[in-house]
C-alpha cells in the first residue's frame, strides 16, 4: 500500500491529487500529491512517534469517505498498522464519539479548510487535526511494509493493492483519468480512494451533491470518469 501511495503521488506531486466538495457547506478544498502526502507522514508519524506503534497493531477506522480519512487511512498503511472498521484496537479515529475499543482515540470533526474542532473535545478524546499537524511532514519506516503484512482484518497488502487493481478496472477507470464521485450513495474505500489511486488517477469527491450541479461540477473540473 505504501508502494500504491507513493506511485500515486509521485506520477506529479504538484496536480490536483484529491478535490473536495460539500455542498451541504459550500466547501470546497485541493489538495496536491504533496499537500495530501504531508498529511499521511504527519498521521504515520503519529502513529509511531507519538503512539509507538508498528507493524502487526491494530487501527479501527469509523470514518466516512473525506480527504482527512484518507490521510488516516493511507497514515495507517503507511505505519504498517491493520485497519479495520470496528472492534479492538490500538488505536482509533471516528467522527462521532460514541465509538470505543482503544486506550488512544482521535475524534474528526471534519471542519472546513482542515480546522481544528470547533468547541470542546469530548473527554477521552483527542482532536486528530490538532494533534496530527505538531508530527514531521516527512515519514521514513524504519522496517519497511512486506506485501504479506496484513493490511486489513480479510487482506494482506500485495492483495489489497491487487483488488484495488481489479475495481479499477471493472469501474472503467483508465490510468491517469479524474475521477469524479458522488458519495450520496454507499461508498466502499476500495472505491472511493484505493481503486483510483492504484492507476495512478486524481479523484473529485462530492459529499451532499446537488444532482442538478454535478453535470457542470465534472465539466469545471475536467472529470472524464463520473461514478
């Protein structure tokens, strides 16, 4: 996974990597390769340095498709941490604080541009922005992640990469392409940030889309791929 990353980013580090919309908010923020790769050294530095975590720990993700959960995310792969999205853990990020199951807990609150939370942080909890963003923007392992390592609670990595390969395929997105989603529906990571990412595409995420805008929403932001 770290390989799939680090292919992702380094096909331009300077594109348009991830493009978040919510029009629920009217939000709308672009992250490049390198911007959104700062973000996942910060997170996999976290989870090291700041937790003393490594390969073979365990990440419970509560978290719904947004450009944060995949820096957590592509953090915990990076660290060599297996993600699941429920049950015991080392560590765990949600964004409702009703989750449980680890000692260390990092609550998003999603707020705009990447702010920390608004108001108080729930007893028990951390407030992953502020947190994250006092680690190192660059995250070098000090042993490197095997393709045997498991990846997920079903996956090791080298398999998790080749079935993001395969739904890329069988999702119609070519290598290169910007892929333009709609998360009103259900949408499973493999789809929504992994296939994407391991043909090397840039992504638009629209959270709340208004159906009459996404048309107009592809066309401003060059999408040849809508799903």
């Amino acid at each position: 996974m770290a390989a799939l990353w680090a292919s992702a980013v380094g096909a331009d580090p300077t594109r348009p990597l991830l493009t978040w919309y919510d029009d629920a908010t009217g939000e709308r923020v672009e992250l490049s390769g390198v911007t959104l790769d700062n973000w996942v050294a910060k997170t996999a530095n976290l989870l090291v340095d700041g937790l003393g975590l490594s390969t073979g720990d365990r990440a419970t993700v509560a978290l719904p498709p947004h450009w944060q959960s995949a820096a957590v995310l592509l953090g915990c792969w990076n660290a060599g941490l297996t993600v699941g999205s429920a049950g015991a853990a080392d560590v765990l990020f949600a964004s409702t604080p009703d989750a449980s199951g680890a000692t260390d807990r990092y609550l998003l609150g999603f707020a705009p541009m990447g702010l920390p939370m608004r108001g108080a942080v729930p007893e028990g909890w951390l407030d992953y922005v502020a947190e994250v963003r006092t680690f190192g923007d660059r995250f070098t392992p000090m042993t490197p992640v095997d393709g045997s390592d498991p990846a997920t609670d079903e996956d090791d990595h080298a398999t998790l990469v080749t079935r993001a390969t395969s739904r890329a395929a069988e999702l119609g997105i070519k290598p290169g392409s910007r892929v333009l989603l709609d998360l009103s529906t259900d949408r499973p990571v493999l789809d929504w940030l992994l296939a994407p990412l391991s043909v090397a595409a840039t992504l638009v995420l629209c959270a709340n889309p208004d159906p009459g805008a996404l048309p107009r929403r592809a066309e401003s932001e060059r999408a040849d791929t809508v799903l």
